[in-house]
C-alpha cells in the first residue's frame, strides 16, 4: 500500500511522526510512505488553496517534501507533482488538538482530507483532542498512537468511500483527551456544535502603538450536541464521523418546495 501522509501543524511537528507510525502500521514492510507537509504551521486555514500565488516543495529526505503551502496545496503537490503514483490513502494529522464540531470547519487537517476526497483518494483525518488528563503525559498523542491504526485499518476494510461519487467520503476522526488505556472505544456520530463556543479577536496594541487583532478560540469542554462528535470524545471514546465536501442543505431542498415555480 502506498501512503501520503500530511497535516496543518507543519512538518517538524510531533503529530506526523504519530500518522508516521500508523501508517506504516497499516502499510506493511513493502508499502511506502510518502511525506508532503506544510513546511511552516498551517493551522486553521481549512481548505484553501494557493490559487493566486506559486509555492516551493523542499525535498527533506527519502519520500520526504515541504511545501510553502496549505495542507491541500501539499496534496495537490503529492498527487501531481512529487509522487510517480497516486496514493492508496491520505492521512492527514496527527493534529495537535481536536477537529471536532465547529473545528472541522476551519481545520486545515480537514482541508487536506477533503481535498483527497475531491481527488478521488480514499482520506482520514486524524486529531488529538487535548485536556488535562493527556497534556502532562509523555506522549500527549498516546491515544492516537495506540488506537490509530486500528481504526484506520477498520474503516479501509469495512467502511463504504464511494469511488467515483460526485463527492466521495472521507473520515474525521477524533481521540480523547485521555491515556490510551483509558480510552473507552469508537463511537459513529456526527458532527456536533458546542454551545456557546466561537472563534473570536482580542486586540493588542504593539510597541509603536498600532493595533493587532489575535484570533481566539473558545472553550472546548462546554457542553455539545448529544451523540455527536465532542460529545463522545469527552466521554471517553473516539470518534468517527463520514463527511463530504458537498455543502448543500439536502434537507431543505424539499422543503422549499415550489418558492422559485
């Protein structure tokens, strides 16, 4: 199996070593790992592309490149520029934090992901939620790294990706901030919406007195939509949610009836 892993944390980040070692988990002794990340942090830049201006992909190592660009820009890159084949699966993450709920929306792990998807390649988001319980371990991506390749390996084997779909499926998954052994199992949910939590500014003022605007996060504990994905994380399991690019209100179509007959 020939693997393309990548994130939005960059490429000398903790958790693509971690999507380093579940893929070769999943891969075999004769796959290949292929490794095109961002070479700066490209967190919260969701799906973008670099569509008005060139970037550079640095060869790093074996199978290893950085690109001056998003997560999907580092796709578009392995798919048509840096591998000789396409690859059997994207990985994207181990993101350092998790892509749950209203996160899945600017995450550039899901970016990544989706733009896989819209390649017609089979794609996985992988991300750590963070709390107290894990921060202070060793291995704050412990969950992830022990129940990852399970998972993954699952879902190839068992779940549906609807090849050649207009919009084809791919799949965010989410670990809890808890040890492994802690770790309670995998739940199928759908994306939730924590009450109360949005992404904000706080201005500052710089030493020559000019204003800045810093982007804020909410709380990521608050309370969240049952049977949904934060929901599950912080009881404990981890979550896999099926996804599509496809934005359309599918449920309001019909309920519009004739408004434009």
């Amino acid at each position: 199996m020939r693997i393309l892993i990548t994130n939005d944390d960059g490429i000398n980040a903790p958790g693509l070593k971690v999507a380093q070692t579940i893929a070769e988990e999943i891969a075999g002794p004769d796959g290949e790992i292929w490794t095109v990340a961002p070479a700066f942090e490209q967190s919260g830049v969701a799906h973008c592309i670099s569509y008005t201006h060139p970037f550079m992909v640095a060869q790093l190592g074996e199978r290893r490149f950085a690109a001056e660009g998003s997560p999907a820009d580092c796709v578009l890159a392995a798919l048509y520029d840096v591998m000789p084949e396409r690859p059997d699966l994207v990985i994207s993450g181990v993101n350092r934090g998790n892509n749950a709920a209203e996160n899945t929306l600017y995450s550039g792990t899901i970016g990544a992901a989706m733009e896989a998807a819209l390649q017609d390649v089979p794609a996985v988001a992988l991300s750590q939620y963070y709390g107290p319980e894990n921060l202070s371990l060793d291995n704050s991506f412990e969950a992830a790294a022990t129940h990852g390749a399970a998972i993954v390996r699952r879902l190839l084997d068992r779940a549906p990706w609807d090849h050649g779909a207009d919009y084809r499926l791919f799949y965010n998954v989410n670990f809890p901030p808890l040890p492994a052994a802690r770790v309670m199992g995998t739940r199928l949910v759908a994306q939730g919406r924590r009450e109360g939590t949005f992404f904000s500014v706080d201005p500052h003022s710089s030493p020559s007195g000019r204003k800045f605007l810093w982007i804020k996060g909410g709380p990521q504990h608050g309370t969240c939509t049952p049977d949904t994905d934060a929901t599950a994380n912080l009881d404990g399991y981890a979550s896999v949610t099926p996804m599509r690019a496809d934005l359309t209100a599918h449920d309001v179509v019909s309920r519009l009836g004739d408004l434009f007959e």
